[in-house]
C-alpha cells in the first residue's frame, strides 16, 4: 500500500475524527485547535487524500518529549503503519536533541499495546528503577 507522511499539517476536523475512532474523549473544536497549535510536531499518515494515521510529539524538546496520539484507523491497521508512525516520530526527536545528551522519550500506552511498544525500546513502570507513572485530570 502506498501512502505518505505529511507533517505539521493535520486539521482540526481530521484530528477530531480520528479520536473518534479511536474511542477517546471528545474535545470541542477549539480545544483541538489548541492541542494542535501546541504540538511540538504532528505528523499523518495519508492514502489517497485521507488521513488514516497521525502521531504528535508535545513536551520541550530538550529533556523530555511525549508521543502523544499514535491513532491508525482499524481498517490499516496490521500494515505497518503504526509502526512506521513511531519511526519517523523517533527519528524526530533525535534531530531536535542536542549533540551528546539524551531527551526521556515517554507515552502513556493503551492497555493490550505495550508489547508494541516494547518493540521500540520502552520499558513498563513501574519496574525495579522507576515508579509507576501517574496522571490527575483537572476539571476546569
């Protein structure tokens, strides 16, 4: 299958439909406008002018960076683009990394899908050096 990494160049309303797929909270326009305005980097994966694929870094770029929302609609999933989203999200971050220092790469996996990305170097926490990882949402 042939398709095309674009990047920086995801809409809102495509952003916004692919969370839906994937069953994730909605946002209201606005709110994903921002979420891709912030970004670091975004990038979608397109086959035959439809977005089936995205990821995005956020975080600073210099000690630490987030892969945020790898998403492949369920019909391409099991090609390989998933795989090749994290790729090029990698190779990303190590051209924005300063010389001879290194950026903690971090995501927050869905469950089932940590054997995915094990594949790219990730490790579970908690573990015997690290603590479990931990989230609070604010309601505003």
């Amino acid at each position: 299958m042939n398709y095309e990494i674009k990047e920086n160049i995801l809409s809102t309303k495509d952003y916004i439909a692919l969370r839906e797929i994937a069953g994730w909270v909605d946002l209201l326009s606005h709110q994903a406008e921002m979420v891709l305005k912030n970004s670091l980097y975004i990038m979608s994966v397109v086959h035959d002018g439809n977005v089936i694929g995205m990821g995005r870094i956020v975080g600073d770029g210099v000690i630490v960076c987030y892969i945020q929302d790898v998403i492949v609609l369920p019909k391409y999933q099991e090609r390989g683009i998933g795989t090749a989203i994290m790729e090029h999200l990698i190779a990303h971050i190590k051209k924005i990394g300063f010389e001879n220092t290194h950026i903690a790469v971090k995501l927050f996996a869905a469950r089932g899908k940590e054997e995915f990305y094990k594949k790219f170097g990730f490790y579970i926490r908690p573990n015997e050096n690290r603590g479990a990882g931990m989230q609070m949402n604010v309601t505003t």
